[in-house]
C-alpha cells in the first residue's frame, strides 16, 4: 500500500534527510538558546530603569538584534556565504547551515527573552536587591527561574521556526528534508517524494510543539 502511494520515496535517503534536519534544528536550537538568553539578558538589564541602564549600549544591541531580525532568512543565507566559507571551508552540507540558522534565530529569541524577563514581578527582584543579592545572583535565582515557562515556549516558537530555515537552506544544498523535498521531489517532478518529506517536517513540528508545552506546563507555577 505505501509503495503505491509512495513509488518514487527512497526511505533509506528520507531517514538520512530526517536526520539531517534533526541534527541543523537540534544543534542551532542549543546555540540559539544560550545566545538568545545572553542577548535578551543584556537587553533587559540595560534597558530604562533596570540594574545596568545604558542607553549606548542598550540602543547598540537593539539595533544589531533588529538587523538580523528583520534580514529574509534565504537573503540571510547567501550574505553569510564569504563568512560560512571562511569558517568551514564549504558552503553545502548541515554543518554549513548553522551559522546562518544560528545569526537569523539568536535575535528573534533575545526579543522573546526580553519580552519574558519584562513579565518578572519587578516586586520580586527589588526584594532581591534589598536582601544584597548580587547582579549574577538576581540573574540566575530570580530572572530566570521565574521567566522560565515563557523562555521555553519562545524556544519552542523559535525550533519551529528553525525547521522552516532548514527546508530554506536545503534549498541551497544544506541537506536535510528541504534539500530532499526540491532536488528530489520538486526538481524531478516526484510529487510523492516532496509530499513524504512534508510529511516528516510535520511531524518533526508537532513533536517540538508537544515537548515544548509538555515543559511549559511543568514549569508553570500559576
């Protein structure tokens, strides 16, 4: 039955593919992740009436975070070129797809993780500070301790995102389910081939959705 649905599919190269996108999504997700929470920390603390107010330095990393929020992901990827093929020596392959998926996704988290240390009972963190807490201590005890079920969801947001950079980046010869989708499927006119590999970045989709509202709802203290 699947053979008649599916004539065209190599499993074994769909499984590889799969693969492929799992390992783009699961390592720029782990950058990603760190360097969202720096940025969006910085932000924070720098922004108007917060413990490291700078407005230089705030106004400097808005702008930066907004440049690269703004630039379309495929523009992004072939103005990272020079850059990826001085880092890496390539411009195909997973690995090449990292650094674009990593400077497109890091910003847009630090807006989320902004916005979600914005949320923090400013209560709580005067209470800290009266008590003599330390700066890293406020960061680390109170900020995001408390700020947690939003970074995680703003982490599931942007995963889910970043599944759709890397069908972008195949595209390009990235690999992963992209690539598959359009040099197999689209390209040779195999709508089955491009129909199982939307299958499989649907599923990769719902299933960072399900993990991430899983932890969501864990760490909900409300």
């Amino acid at each position: 039955m699947i053979e008649t649905v599916f004539p065209n599919v190599d499993w074994e190269k769909l499984w590889e593919a799969t693969l492929e996108t799992l390992y783009m999504t699961g390592v720029s997700v782990l950058i990603t992740f760190v360097l969202g929470i720096i940025l969006g920390i910085l932000l924070f603390l720098t922004s108007k009436e917060n413990l490291w107010e700078n407005k230089l330095t705030y106004t400097v990393t808005s702008a930066v975070v907004n440049v690269f929020r703004s630039i379309p992901f495929i523009i992004l990827i072939v103005l990272l070129i020079p850059f990826t093929k001085f880092l890496l020596d390539t411009i195909r392959g997973a690995n090449a797809a990292l650094p674009a998926l990593i400077i497109g996704a890091a910003p847009f988290y630090a807006r989320m993780v902004e916005i979600a240390l914005r949320e923090v009972n400013k209560g709580v963190i005067e209470a800290a500070k009266a008590m003599g807490a330390k700066t890293s201590t406020i960061i680390l005890k109170v900020l995001i301790p408390e700020s947690m079920p939003a970074l995680i969801s703003g982490i599931t947001v942007t995963a889910i995102a970043l599944v759709g950079y890397t069908a972008m980046a195949g595209v390009i010869g990235a690999g992963g389910l992209g690539n598959l989708a359009y040099l197999d499927g689209f390209q040779r006119s195999r709508d089955d081939v491009t129909l199982a590999s939307t299958i499989m970045i649907l599923v990769i989709v719902f299933g960072i959705q399900f993990i991430g509202d899983f932890f969501t709802k864990k760490l909900d203290k409300r």
